[in-house]
C-alpha cells in the first residue's frame, strides 16, 4: 500500500540518504567521481537539511510502499525562473525513488501528490532543472505535459558543471 508522509526534522536522515543514493546512482555515469562526492557532501549534509526545514516555502513530501521508504520530492514555493514570466512558480528541486521502486508507479503518485499540494499553495506552475543525460527523468517529464524551455549549467563542485534543461509544466 503506498502512503505520503510531508517530512519533518526526524526524517532527515532519512532524506539525506535516499538522496546521496540516488544523486550518486544519476551522476556517477557522467560526472567525475570527485565532484559528485563534493555535491553530495555539501547538498545532504545535516546541516544543510536542517536550515532548508526552517525555510517555510521549502516542503518535504516522502512516498513509503508498505510502510518502506521509497523516495521522496522537494518542493520550493514562490520560486520563479528567468525563464518564464509566470511568478508565483514552484520549483521542484528534488524527486528521487530509489531503483528497486522503480516501474511500480511511485514516481507518477509522488509525482501527482506533490502538484496536488503545489496548486493548493496558488501557484501558476512547477518547474525544474533536469540533467540531459538522464533519459529516464526525461521522458517521464515529458509524459507529464512539462515542455522544455531553456538550458542551465548545474553546478555540481567549483570545478564541474553538467548540462540540464529547464522544464516547465504551466497550471
């Protein structure tokens, strides 16, 4: 049976986790070792986590499949881009499911619950970075009516930046 839970202070550990997995899991194939361990030690420290839970536009939104983890999304409210006129914009920072849920349709049921609570919040759309390389988060982007609007470097250490797109999806 699959559950939503929005994240609190005790699930940061948690977080941090499924996200050095998956980070590690997308990057490691096309960035050097060196620069997605930097990402990941700086974006998933405690920390880090920590000041972006005292953020109040920032939301956690975990999807569990038998009451296992299985990933989870980062939103960020009132977040426009450049990249669009629209200003009451969410950002989707992060949606990660670990590969052992993969094609069992969490990411869609994540995916629609974490929309659901972003026009709740009035917002005119969801935006995100997305790596060109990773044709798997590309097509399912692309499944969900999100339309390419723009190219962004992806600062991955002071050194590495990897190619993304900008995706928009308009409410």
């Amino acid at each position: 049976m699959i559950h939503f839970k929005k994240a609190t202070l005790n699930d940061i550990s948690a977080i941090a986790k499924i996200g050095e997995t998956t980070f590690l899991e997308t990057y490691l194939p096309n960035t050097p070792k060196e620069a997605v361990e930097s990402f990941v030690k700086k974006a998933f420290a405690l920390d880090t986590l920590m000041a972006e839970f005292d953020n109040p536009k920032i939301h956690y939104f975990m999807i569990f499949l038998d009451e296992i983890l299985a990933g989870y999304s980062k939103i960020e409210l009132n977040a426009p881009t450049e990249y669009t006129a629209a200003t009451q914009l969410t950002k989707l920072d992060r949606f990660y499911v670990l590969k052992q849920f993969h094609g069992q349709k969490l990411g869609a049921a994540l995916f629609n619950y974490t929309i659901k609570f972003s026009k709740e919040q009035q917002q005119q759309g969801i935006w995100l970075y997305v790596l060109i390389a990773n044709e798997r988060a590309l097509q399912f982007y692309t499944k969900n009516n999100f339309q390419i609007i723009g190219e962004y470097d992806f600062k991955i250490s002071e050194t590495r930046y990897n190619p993304n797109y900008v995706m928009f999806l308009p409410y």
